[in-house]
C-alpha cells in the first residue's frame, strides 16, 4: 500500500486458543459473570455438546441440538424457546457455522452473551453478522449484540471432521481473507491478518486431508481460519461472496462447496484491478498465478470444483448474471456481463480459471 488511508476498528471478543483450551470453558463462562450456560449444537453433534454440558457442570443449562444450517426462523425461535425454559444466562454454541449462527440469532432477540466453541472453520464466531432463512430467502445483518464475546479455538476439538469437510470449510474461510484483501473497508492491519490466513490454510491444508488426526497441521488450520473469520467480521465482501450467497440461496448448493468452487474463478477476475491483494496473495500461495494457485490447491485437496458436480442447473445462468448484475456490493472491478459469464461458465464446467 503505498499512500495509506484507512479505518481499522478491531472488535472486542476474547479469543483463547490452543490444544486443550476447552478445559478453561467454566472459568471463560464465569468470567462472563453467567451462571446457567445453554449449550447450543447441530443434532449431529449432540453427544459431543453434552459433554460440554458436563465440563460445564453446575454452570450448564442444558443442551439444545436444534442447529440447522442457514438458520430456520423456526429453529431459531426453537432455540429461544429452550433459552427462556431453562431461564439461560448465556449460550455456548459447540460446532460449526450452523450452531454458531443459531446462538447469534437467540442473542439478537435476547441480548444473552455468547462463548462460542467453533469446531470447523467456517468463521462466523468472529462476526457481528446474523443470518435467518425465512420462505427460502436468507436475511443477513450486522449486530453487535451477536458478537461473541469469548472464543475458545481448540484444534483438538477439530480432529474428527471429516478431510472432505474439512478442506471446504476452509476453502470458505479462504474466500473471507481474500476479499478482505481488496475490500473497500481494508486496512493494513487486516490485510496482514488475511495474507497469514491463507498462507497458514495452504500451508496446512494438505497436510489436514492427508493425516486428518494430525495436531501441529489441525492447530495451524484452525489458526488461519481464526484470522480468517476476523477479516470477514472487519471488512465488506465483495463479487465472490455475492455469487455464493446468490447461488447457495436460489440452487440451495451446499455453501461451503460452493465457495471452493467459486474461489478461484472470482479472484481471476477481481485480481487485475486490485494489485495489492494479488501481491499479497502471491506471497503467501508461494506462486505467480494465486488464481490458479487456488484452483490447483483444491484439485489436490480432492474438492469438487465445478458447480454442475454440485448439481447446478445451467438453466439457471442467467438468474445469476442477473441477480448479480443488479449490484448491492462493493467490487474492485466493475461487474460486467461478458466477463461475468464467462467466471460462471469457467466455474460451472470446471475448467481452471486461466483456461
Ligand atoms: P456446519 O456448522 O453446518 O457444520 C457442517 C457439519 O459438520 C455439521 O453437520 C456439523 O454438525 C458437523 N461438524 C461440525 N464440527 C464437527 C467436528 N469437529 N467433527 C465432526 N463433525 C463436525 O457448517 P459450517 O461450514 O461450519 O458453517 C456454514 C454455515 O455458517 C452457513 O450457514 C454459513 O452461512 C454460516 N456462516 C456464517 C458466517 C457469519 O459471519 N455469519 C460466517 C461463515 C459461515
């Protein structure tokens, strides 16, 4: 950056990190001054969730396993029902975007503070972003009362997640950083965190789906998807997540897949006009070319990477241009429709994005 001009206003969550962290939960709940903690997962994960209940002891509410992905209005209003009973002063969400998204939506109605678990590497526990589906459309707003106040990131926690799981997840944390690193609202400060970010994701990412039991490689991805979740809960995204959020909502393709999918191609087209971040890219993809520095990473992490193997229609094409077109986001390139069909064809087909 050479004549810098920026506003950097850092967020106040707690964040505790390490192998073996969860220990410190009752301690971090306390310190919260809560004294009756629901703990919140998706059904899935309920053992898991109740374990946390036990370690939380006589500072435990209970357990709500009513975590869907999206957040359902009615799931969300389940889930304050379950609060209200068990007369909750806190919520410990247990697991990934999906758990952590049903705490943000009970704390927006409620005001209860948040000590989120996150178990994958979605991001959300660094966000002051809500998300609630109603009638098939998600509605999404920033809140300060959804911000977690403590996070406990314990990579043992993250062992079990399925390799697959896993790569998407991150390959959807990657995408934060990345549009962080060309926002409108970037900063130096971001921009470091979000160049770590995908250099500790890359780096550690092949590693996670070869030995998906590996500690130093799990803690180094956990730790990239921390940094990565507090460049999406700084900065406005731009094309990328338009398209995702558009085809996630209209096709209802699996979210994280769909955003490793739509990487690589949106980077080729964002990268000329924003120098900064493919500098900054390069450096910490280790390539000329991070586009398809991406786009090589999740064929070698054995992730889908077009968006007809997600099962998009192409008949739906043109739906997407146009939603797309129809603007409501910050780019550093102007979206234009020639350009635009050909990122979508390149990532509906497969083809790498530089083909
Ligand atoms: P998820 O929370 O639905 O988790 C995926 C699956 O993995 C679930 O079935 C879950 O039970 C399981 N799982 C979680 N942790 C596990 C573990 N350690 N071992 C085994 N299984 C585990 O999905 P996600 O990708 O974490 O999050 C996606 C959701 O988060 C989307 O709804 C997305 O919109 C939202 N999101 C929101 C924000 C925000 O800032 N608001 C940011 C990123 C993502």
């Amino acid at each position: 950056m050479d004549a810098p001009r920026f506003a950097y206003q850092p967020l106040p969550v707690r964040v505790v990190f390490g192998a073996g962290v969860l220990g410190e939960l009752p301690a971090e709940v306390a310190a919260l001054g809560a004294a009756r903690a629901l703990v919140l997962s998706t059904p899935g994960r309920r053992a898991g969730a109740e374990r946390v209940a036990a370690l939380l002891g006589d500072r435990a509410a209970g357990v709500h396993a009513g975590a869907v992905m999206h957040v359902p209005a009615e799931a969300a209003a389940a889930a304050c029902r379950a609060a209200g009973a068990a007369a909750a002063d806190a919520l410990v969400p247990f697991g990934g975007g999906s758990a952590v998204g049903l705490a943000k939506a009970v704390a927006k109605e409620t005001g209860l503070p948040i000590a989120a678990v996150p178990t994958t590497y979605a991001g959300s526990e660094m966000t002051p972003v809500w998300g609630i589906t109603e009638g098939g459309v998600k509605r999404t707003g920033r809140d300060r009362r959804v911000l977690a106040r403590t996070v406990l990131y314990d990579p043992s926690l993250t062992l079990g997640l399925p390799p697959a799981v896993s790569a998407a997840s991150a390959m959807n944390a990657m995408a934060h950083a990345v549009e962080a690193l060309y926002a409108p609202d970037a900063s130096p400060v971001i921009s470091l965190m979000a160049e770590e970010a995908v250099r500790a994701l890359a780096g550690a990412l092949p590693e996670v789906v070869r030995d998906p039991g590996g500690l130093p490689a799990r803690t180094r991805a956990l730790y990239g998807a921390w940094l990565c979740g507090t460049c999406l809960g700084a900065t406005a995204m731009g094309l990328h997540h338009r398209l995702c959020h558009i085809l996630g909502g209209s096709l209802n393709l699996p979210h994280a897949e769909t955003h490793a999918v739509l990487l690589p191609h949106a980077l080729a087209y964002n990268a000329p006009a924003a120098p900064d971040a493919a500098r900054a890219l390069r450096r910490a993809l280790g390539r000329d070319d991070p586009a398809r520095a991406l786009w090589d990473l999740s064929g070698s992490l054995g992730l889908p990477r077009s968006l007809a193997g997600l099962g998009a229609d192409p008949a739906h094409l043109d739906g997407v241009v146009a939603r797309a077109l129809a603007g409501g986001f910050a780019n550093p390139r102007p979206v234009e429709e020639a350009g635009l069909r050909a990122l979508l064809g390149r990532a509906w087909q497969g083809r790498p994005p530089d083909a």
